[in-house]
C-alpha cells in the first residue's frame, strides 16, 4: 500500500475519531481540574454561598464588592499552608485574590459539606 493511502486512512479515522470524541464530550459540563487549588475553588464556586455577619459588614464599607468575592473565587490561589483546618463540620480555607482597583484581599470562607460560608474578608 503507498503512503498517500495510508496516509488518507489514518486522516479518515482521525477525523471519524474527532467527530466521535466532539459528540460525546458535547453537551456535557464537564471540567477538568487537576490541581489542587482548582478543585478547592471550585467546589467552593458550586455551592450555596453564605456571608458571615464579618463579611456583610466588610461589604457595607464599599471597599470590597461581591464581583471581588466571585473574581478572587475564580482566579484567587489558596493559601495551603494556613488552610484545611477542620473547624465543626467543615474546613477553612484562605483565599488570597484582589479587588477591581488591584488592592490584595484575603478571603477566609469555611467549606462544609452542603455549603460554603464567607467569614472574614481581610484588606492586606
């Protein structure tokens, strides 16, 4: 067999394969966090999400935004050494990340099981 035609076989499969993958790969919500800082935000970002009485009040001052809290949630990195401390039912997490205007903030939210809870927003 010449090489042009197996060279138009294997073009056919991979394209035939490409379109098999695309189907069924479409359509689904599917992600692929492989590091550890991503899972940890994004299990955060896919549950109910709660503020504190601390972080209603940081909020109130008008220095911080919820757009902040939802950016440093998606871009933030977390903070390894300090976190994964088991308080009551769920685990705290410090989350380093900024604000609109570039000011570094620090996010201490508390994960449980069936919810994530914001407990502190600290201005660095």
């Amino acid at each position: 067999m010449k090489f042009v035609h197996r060279f138009a076989y294997y073009l056919l499969g991979l394209i035939m394969g490409s379109f098999v993958v695309a189907a069924i790969f479409s359509g689904k919500n599917t992600r692929c966090n492989y590091f550890p800082n991503a899972r940890v935000l994004n299990d955060i970002r896919n549950k109910p999400f709660n503020y504190s009485n601390k972080a209603s009040q940081a909020l109130s001052e008008r220095w911080v935004d919820t757009t902040d809290i939802k950016n440093s949630l998606k871009f933030g990195d977390v903070d390894f050494d300090q976190s994964n401390i088991k308080i009551g039912a769920g685990k705290i997490y410090i989350i380093e990340g900024k604000t609109e205007k570039n000011q570094k903030i620090i996010l201490k939210i508390i994960n449980y099981p069936e919810k994530a809870v914001l407990d502190e927003i600290i201005k660095k």
